[in-house]
C-alpha cells in the first residue's frame, strides 16, 4: 500500500508545519474538559427550559442488579444530572426482577410527564433482553438514543436523540478541527459544527451501539465512510486511507503506528480493562500519538462524552416535547 502524502486533515496539523514524517504535538483531545463544556450548555438550557417551562427537565435512570461497572456509570450520569439542574429520577431493582414488573417501572416513567429522558444501563442480567426493553421506552423519552425508531430517524437525517457515544466523538471531532481551546467558559456554541466534505473516515466497529450510528453520523456531515469490522481484510490498509479513525472494536491497542496517515484525527472508543487493571483503548496511544494532528486518550478521552451527550438528550427532549426550537 503506497503511503500517502499528508492531507492537512485538519487546522492544527496546517498550524503545525509538520512534515508527513516527522513527529508532531498532536491535539490531545481532553473528554473531561470537554464534558464541562457540553456541562455549561446544557445547564443554560435547562435555566432557559425552567423559564419556559416552569420545571427543569428529568432524567430517569433504571439500574437492574449489582454489577459493578454499571453502578459506577449510574453514579456519573446522575452526578452530571444533578450539576447541569436536572430533575433525577431513580429505580434500582433486583437482579431478580420480572420482565413484567421492570416492563411496569419503564411504562410508569414513560406516563411520568416530569420525565423527558429515561435510561436503561445495560447491560440487563440474564435472562433479561436489553434490546427488548429498550422498545419499551416511548422514542421521545430515550436518552441513549438506541430506541428503534430513533436509530431509523438517525438514517432519515431527522430529529431524534443520538446514540450518546458517536454523538461525543462528533463533538471531539469538531473540536479537534476547530482551532479551540476549550477554558472555564467553553461552551458548545463556541465550537463550530465540522464539515468533513471531501475527507475519509474509517469506523472500525459495526455495533448497533456505536459503529453504525457512529458513520451514519459521519456520513450527515459529509465524510466519506467507510465501515471496517472483523471481516475486512488488510485493515491496517483500510485505517491508512483515513482521514479520521473511530476505533470501536474492543481489542486493545489494536490500531498501531503505521495504520495511521500522518496528520489523521485518532478517536479511541474502546475501553478495555488489562490484567494490571489500568483501562486502555483500541488505540496503541503512545505510538500513534506522534503522527496524528489530534487523539483522545483512554481514559479521560471518549468515555466522559458519552455521560455529557446522556444529559444533553434528555435536556433536548425535554425542549422537543414542549416545542422549544434548538
Ligand atoms: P461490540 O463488541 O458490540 O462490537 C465490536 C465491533 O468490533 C464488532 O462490530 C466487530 O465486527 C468489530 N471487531 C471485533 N474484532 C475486530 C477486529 N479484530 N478487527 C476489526 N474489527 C473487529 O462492541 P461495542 O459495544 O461497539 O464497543 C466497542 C468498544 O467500545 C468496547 O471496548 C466498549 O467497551 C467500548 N465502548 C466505550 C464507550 C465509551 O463511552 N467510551 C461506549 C460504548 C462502548
């Protein structure tokens, strides 16, 4: 495969100088900071909704079972909820729970008009279907944006909360080609929406959680896409044509150094848990940093976002169930 001359897939590689060989400081793409940003716009909103509405908008979450990982993410998103001024809503229920009575806690939010977002973390203890319970959710009130009807709006290009991962790489991604340096006052209105007309994004990764709605949403800003799974052949090959990288497979350190074109956007969905216990991506990071122009670390990278675009699709159902324009 021939190496291609750099494409200066974004500002801060032009600003740079680099050459397509010698290393560069890439962007580090900070999700923590970046989440305080998307933190500032959503509590402005909901300051806006309370005017408007005469209630802040409602979060409610829904944890089945004890699993350790799922508690500390239920813990965050309420965290966040709760600093952005939204109402937060709880059901923690038994590993043991029926089908019906989790069908009647999910139906009873879905009647509940001070909710505007309800989240089911899953993964939900066997026997219990996630996807089937994910239909329950009335499409208006999904915060994940992983209802059926709302994957279909996503292909339509319509209206209709996002799956909350994709929707924060796309915000990293913006950020990585706007020039911005985010600070204590950042918000989302200071980050300029990215056209990606004329450039190549590779997903890697087809999940119905991330991959695909992560090109679909690629694809509404124009990129060409390009879907990369287990199957593909000669991946590193595939990556090398790209001008941005959306790791989401779950191998770690899967992506190396020369899958990458010098000065493409690296952005690491993975997380993955190594024997030392420490978390790292699908990205070899140390490696890949010096020839990209903007990476996001794991952790601290992607995982913030998606918690922030949570909070954010439930402050913007609420707006679109009482009619506040965007
Ligand atoms: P998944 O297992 O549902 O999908 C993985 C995808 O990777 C599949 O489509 C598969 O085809 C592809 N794949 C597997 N092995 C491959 C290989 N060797 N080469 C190329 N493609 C391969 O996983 P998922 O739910 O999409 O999650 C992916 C990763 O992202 C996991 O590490 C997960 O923990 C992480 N994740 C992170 C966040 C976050 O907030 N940062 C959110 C969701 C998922």
């Amino acid at each position: 495969m021939a190496h291609h001359a750099p494409t200066g897939a974004d500002s801060s590689s032009a600003q740079s100088g680099a050459s397509s060989s010698s290393p560069r400081s890439p962007k580090i793409l900070d999700g923590k900071t970046l989440s305080r940003a998307v933190a500032r716009t959503a509590a402005a909103r909901v300051s806006e909704i309370r005017a408007k509405v005469g209630r802040a908008p409602g979060l409610a979450v829904i944890l089945v079972g004890e699993n350790p990982a799922s508690k500390t993410y239920v813990a965050s998103k309420h965290r966040f909820a709760k600093e952005c001024g939204l109402e937060t809503f709880d059901a923690h229920l038994p590993a043991s729970v029926s089908a019906s009575d989790l069908r009647k806690v999910i139906e009873g939010y879905n009647a509940n008009d001070a909710v505007d977002g309800i989240l089911l973390q899953l993964p939900l203890p066997a026997p219990l279907d996630g996807a089937e319970f994910v239909r329950l959710i009335a499409p208006e009130k999904d915060a994940d944006g992983l209802h059926p009807a709302n994957q279909g709006l996503l292909l339509q290009g319509a209206p209709a909360p996002r799956p909350c991962t994709p929707l924060g790489v796309m915000v990293m991604l913006d950020l990585a080609l706007s020039g911005v340096e985010v600070n204590d006052s950042t918000t989302l209105a200071d980050i300029p929406k990215a056209s990606l007309a004329g450039k190549s994004a590779v997903v890697i990764g087809r999940s119905q959680l991330v991959g695909k709605p992560m090109g679909f949403l690629l694809l509404e800003r124009n990129a060409t896409v390009t879907f990369a799974h287990s199957k593909t052949s000669d991946l590193p090959a595939v990556c090398r044509a790209a001008d941005v990288v959306v790791a989401a497979v779950g191998v770690p350190k899967l992506v190396k150094r020369d899958w990458v074109k010098p000065g493409a956007i690296v952005l690491d969905v993975g997380i993955n848990r190594m024997p030392d216990g420490k978390l790292c991506g699908d990205v070899a990071y140390d490696e890949v940093a010096p020839v990209a122009s903007a990476i996001t670390p794991v952790p601290g990278g992607v995982g913030p976002m998606t918690v922030a675009m949570l909070i954010s699709n439930t402050v913007e159902n609420c707006a679109r169930r009482n009619g506040i324009t965007p």
